[in-house]
C-alpha cells in the first residue's frame, strides 16, 4: 500500500492512547441510550436554522473504540457524538469495522465548527486490517456520526456551529 494509508495506520494505532483521555466535557443527561450511553439533544447551527439531534454520548475509551458497531439501524434524527478531553491529531480518525450502517462523520474544532465532514461506508470483512480507515484531515476535539447523507440533505456543512449541553466552546452564531 502507499505511504499515506501505512501513515494513517499507525495514526489510528494511537487512537486506544488517545481514547484514555477523559471526556471533553460533562454533559447533562437526560437519560440513557441502551447499553448505558448518557444521551442529549444538540444543536447544528446552518444556514437554514438550527438543526436538532438526539445523541448518544461515547465518552469514555471503550465507548469511543464501540461506537456504532452492530447496529442495523439508526434514526434519522439521531447519531452519535465522540468527545474527547483534548485535541485529536488530524491524522487520527474512525474506521468502520463491524458497523453495517453507512455514515456521514463530521470532525468538531476546539471552537466548535464543522472542520471536516466524511461519508463512511461499511466494511463486511471479519479482518479488521481490511476495513479503510477515515483519518480527519484536521485537529478536532468532538465527532459526529450520522446516517450517510444527513449533513448534504441539511445543507449542513464546514463552518457550521454545533453546540451540545456543557460545551465550554460555543462558536458565535450569526443569524
């Protein structure tokens, strides 16, 4: 393979060191999605007006390695946000082994903003070494997965403020 997947393979070998940071911030629950993940509601702010999502919250190691593997479903109004206690290298990011759901991936800078946004597909291989990795491209602190497509159906994109309870960063909104 080319130089640039073995650089994204290693980078995603430092993700279950990265994954032992605590979670960027605490968040109010509301309650809890099953499997005992805290959920809240979040806000994307675009163009057209905010846009509110359900999420589930991964914020611990094994939360975060988890994700949305397994599932055949997720609802249109929903997805999951990873947060993390510090910045994430841009060359780390998210691979989609053992999740049979297509996904948009929306990569959150320290103040808040869409920095990168990336439609995942599935991976049906049992090898783990198999499935593409989906590095971010930029610093980020949070991500957010979706169903594939949302953010192009929304008008949503890089630049766009997401706010979620007890982000200390809150990106300005204009409006």
């Amino acid at each position: 393979m080319t130089t640039n997947r073995r650089e994204v393979i290693k980078g995603l070998a430092l993700l279950p060191a990265l994954g032992a940071m605590p979670a960027l911030l605490p968040v109010a629950r509301a309650d809890e999605a099953p499997g005992g993940l805290a959920r809240a509601t979040l806000a994307i702010h675009a163009a057209e007006g905010p846009r509110r999502l359900e999420v589930e919250l991964a914020e611990t190691p094994a939360q975060r390695r988890r994700g949305l593997m397994e599932r055949d479903h997720l609802e249109a109004e929903s997805g999951m946000l990873f947060l993390y206690d510090g910045l994430q290298p841009p060359e780390s990011g998210f691979w989609m082994y053992r999740t049979r759901i297509p996904l948009d991936i929306a990569f959150i800078d320290a103040a808040g903003r869409i920095a990168a946004i990336h439609t995942m597909t599935p991976c049906h291989s049992d090898d783990p070494g198999q499935c593409r990795a989906y590095p971010a491209g930029v610093a980020y602190r949070a991500a957010l997965e979706v169903n594939a497509g949302y953010f192009a159906d929304r008008d949503i994109g890089i630049g766009d403020c997401v706010s979620w309870p007890g982000a200390a960063a809150s990106c300005s909104v204009e409006g």
